[in-house]
C-alpha cells in the first residue's frame, strides 16, 4: 500500500526504465544500466515526496518501437489516470520517435492529467517554455536513430555484398560455422532431408506429396528439428507434431541457396520506424556464388523449377490439362485459375477470380483455346519443313522383330567368315586333307550364302518399310491429329489472354514461344 501523509495526498509516479540492444553491444555505463535507472528514479521520487505507483521496465527494445510490453501498459494506466506522472532518466528512455513526443507529452498526457519528466534532459511538461526543449530533444533523438539505422544497414550491405550469412538462424539443411558465425556449414541430417525432397520431386511429387510422405516417416519440419537441438527460431511452432506442409517444401525447393549461391537482401523493411517488411526486386538482391558447400546439383535444381513451374492441379481424374501453368492474364500477368459453369469449362484470371476487383474479367473457353494453341503449334510444324524421313519412327513390334533377325544374321554370317578363314588356314598348315577341305568349304559357303541371302530380304523389307510406313508415320506426326502436352511445353514459353470486346466479341490470345 502506498503511503500518504496524513490529510495530504501525495503524488503517485509511474518511473519507467528501458535498456536497448544497441545501448548492450555497446557496452553501456553502469549509469545506463536498468538498476542504475530504478535506483537513480525511486531516489529522485522520494526527494520529492512522491509515491511510486509501478515500476515498468522494457529490456532489449528500442525506443523507435512502439509495441514495446511495457511501454504500452503505462499508456493504458495513463489513461486510465492511475498516476498523476512518468518519470523517465532520459527524454530518449520515454522514446526516440518524434510521433509519440507529440502524440503522448504533448497531446494525451495533458488531456489524461499526466506529468512528463525526464530527470537527466530537465524536461518537465509542466514548465512553461519547456516545450521546445522537449521537441528539439525529439528531433536530435531521431536523428540518432536515423543515423544508427542507416550505418547499421550499410555495414549489413557490405557484408551481404562479400557473400557473409547474416541471417539469425541458419538455413534448414545447414548450420552456423562455430569458428565463422558468417558461414554456413552443412548440417548432414537435415541435408540428407534436403536432398530426398529434391529426389521425390524430380521423379514428379508434387509438394503435398512430398509434405505427406516426410509426414508418414516422422521426419520433423524445420522448426521442430531446430527446437529439438535447442537452437533458437524466429518462427513459433505452430504445432506440436511439427508437420510438414506444401508451402515448407516449395520454400526449398525454390532456395537458390542449396546450390551454394549465397543469397540475401530478398526483403526489407519500409524504413527504420516500421516493422513492416515488403519484397526486394529479384535486381537488387545481393547474390554470391561459391559461399557454401551445395547441397543440391544446379541441374537438378533447374530442373525441378521448370517442373514446378508447369506443375499444376489436376482434375478429379489426375489429369492435366494441355495448356496447365502456362497460361497468364495479358494485363495483370496473373495466372489463369481453371472453372467451371457445370457446362463448359473456363480459364479465369487469377486476380479476378480472387475477388476484389484487382483486374479486369479475362476468362476463355479452354475447349476453344486447347484448339486454337494447337493450330499455331501445327502451322509452326508445318512452316519448320521437316524432312519426313528425319522423324525417328513410332516402336512397332514388327519391325523390331526384323530388326532383330537383322542383327542375328549379321553375326552369323561374320561366324561363317572366320570359319572358312579357319579352314584355309588349316588347309595351308597340313591339319585338313584336301578332301576334308573342299567338303567343309562347300558347306560353309552354301551356309553363308543362304544366310547373306535371307539379310538381303530383311534389310529390303525394313527399307520399305521406312520409305512406305515410315512416311505415312511421319506425316500423322507432323499432322499433329492430336497435340502432346511434352510437345506443348517444349515449344511454348507463355501464353497471354486479353479481355474480350464487349462489342466485337474479339479476344487476343498471344503466344509467345521458345524460339
């Protein structure tokens, strides 16, 4: 219980204190220390015969933040005038940013009956003439943290630019050099993990897939794993099990970083007074090759980012249809969701068929634009004047057997060949007599002969085959009856589909393709 002189109802003073990160690293006085400043504060209340309603203290926060604990159940006690004073060492205790100066000592403090002093500045809201005073401190105390801010972000460029890992925690499938706290190493456990993911992805999981199968094997997801060594995360578990999930193993199947490349800078923040953190274009982040050891190939990374990049829903019957993934809206570069009316179905902007109004409504009948891909990937065949004869042939069981049976004869005939060489040789030798020697030359070469007489037939009917059968082959390829998706993807980069005229009922449809 507080104290009060009899008949006389002394003040009460809310003292706050507050100690940074910055005040820590460098090596802050004894003056600035959290107990300096309560014993320094309760002193200078008890000089002046007030009552300490409640000591609040927020530590490793800076005084640009505005969401500190503390910090903000003094405001509330304020408001609900629990105290007539803040008492704080420094003006820059209270805060640096030159918003709260005004909002709070100049705007809601008077409003809620609430005194402002900060003992070591002689700021006293109060004193008359005092006010300016309190302002510029406002100033030189953002100035600081302007200051602080930029230096701060310049030494972290520099390092980024010299490829050193300034992250907090390590990539999973890595871990902090213990003699280079700017190095990665790799951590083998979790890069075994790493490489699997990779493994099932280029044999065509998908990422659910992939997040269900690690999930069966009870292999924890990367916060569980680094909880479980007792490092330290900046991401809270948000369950228990620690499962995996799609949007983890698209997050690593999409790092550049397990090829080796050191990459930072992918975020920042709008500025040194806000937490909010926006997207960095893909231009201005900061890329070194050759930091780490990779984890990952750079051809198998390669290529399961083309094959996510294709990779899309399929239907209820496990189909793709022949255009997925590479379709996008021509204004916003959104891309087309698949939908259907129950009658038809449709390729939508994705923007639009998020809500909102973002963008226009783009939708085309799949049906019709499936038929109209087709004819351009044709027409571009057709322009291309393949020679019939270039395109390898369907595999056709007959014609494999003759293959086949061409290869068998070839090689007893060659048998045939020494063997009649043998003979000669023995002839010459004195092994055979003459007899024995022409009746065995003569049953070679009738032999021989018969079989170089079957090749011949052989290799006549696989000659026509190739120039009659191979060519009507050839020619229902190049008339692309029906268009592969293989052939789609290897030829087609992107896909742009305007807004239709509502007069004309015209709609642009670009392709744009890999060559």
């Amino acid at each position: 219980m507080m104290k009060r002189d009899e008949g006389e109802e002394r003040p009460l003073c809310a003292v706050y204190v507050r100690l940074s990160k910055e005040d820590e690293e460098k090596q802050a006085s004894e003056s600035e220390s959290i107990q300096n400043q309560k014993a320094l504060l309760t002193q200078y209340a008890a000089e002046r015969g007030w009552d300490v309603y409640k000591v609040y203290c927020d530590e490793d926060y800076s005084g640009a933040d505005s969401l500190r604990p503390d910090f903000n159940r003094m405001l509330e006690a304020a408001q609900q005038k629990k105290f007539q004073i803040v008492l704080c060492k420094t003006q820059s205790r209270f805060t640096r940013d030159m918003e709260l100066v005004e909002k709070y000592l100049h705007g809601l403090f008077p409003v809620w009956g609430v005194r402002f002093i900060a003992v070591a500045d002689n700021a006293d809201t109060e004193v008359k003439g005092n006010k300016k005073a309190r302002q510029i401190n406002g100033l030189v105390n953002e100035w600081y943290l302007e200051d602080l801010s930029e230096n701060v972000r310049m030494v972290l460029d520099l390092k980024r630019r010299e490829g050193q890992y300034i992250g907090g925690f390590p990539l999973y499938g890595y871990q902090k050099d213990p003699a280079n706290k700017n190095k990665l190493v790799v951590d083998p456990p979790a890069a075994a993990v790493v490489r699997q993911i990779y493994r099932w992805s280029l044999e065509g999981h998908g990422r659910q897939s992939i997040a269900a199968m690690l999930n069966r094997q009870g292999v924890p997801n990367p916060t569980k794993y680094k909880a479980e060594r007792g490092w330290m995360s900046s991401h809270p578990m948000k369950n228990e099990a620690g499962l995996w999930s799609k949007t983890t193993v698209g997050r690593i199947l999409t790092n550049e970083m397990y090829t080796g490349v050191m990459v930072q800078g992918r975020r920042r923040k709008v500025s040194y007074k806000s937490k909010t953190v926006i997207e960095t274009p893909k231009e201005q982040w900061y890329r070194v090759e050759g930091t780490h050891e990779a984890i990952i190939d750079r051809t198998d990374f390669e290529a399961v980012r083309q094959g996510l990049r294709l990779r899309a829903r399929t239907d209820g019957g496990g189909t793709v249809h022949l255009l997925a993934g590479l379709v996008r809206c021509a204004d916003c570069g959104s891309a087309m969701c698949k939908c259907s009316n129950g009658r038809q179905t449709y390729l939508r902007c994705g923007r639009y068929a998020a809500g909102g109004g973002l963008c226009s409504r783009h939708s085309i009948r799949l049906d019709r634009l499936m038929s109209l891909v087709s004819d351009r990937i044709r027409q571009h065949v057709k322009n291309c004047r393949v020679d019939a004869r270039s395109i390898p042939l369907r595999n056709d069981a007959k014609r494999a057997a003759l293959e086949q049976e061409r290869r068998a004869l070839a090689v007893q005939i060659e048998k045939r060949g020494q063997a009649l060489r043998t003979l000669y040789l023995d002839r010459a030798s004195g092994v055979l007599s003459e007899g024995q020697f022409t009746e065995w030359n003569l049953s070679f070469q009738r032999e021989k002969e018969r079989l170089e007489e079957r090749l011949a037939q052989v290799c006549g009917k696989l000659d026509r085959q190739e120039q009659e059968k191979g060519i009507d082959e050839a020619q229902e390829l190049l008339e692309l009856k029906t268009v592969p998706r293989e052939l789609v993807t290897a030829l087609v980069e992107q896909i742009e589909i305007g807004e239709r005229e509502q007069d004309t009922g015209r709609q642009a449809v670009t392709v744009i393709w890999k060559f």
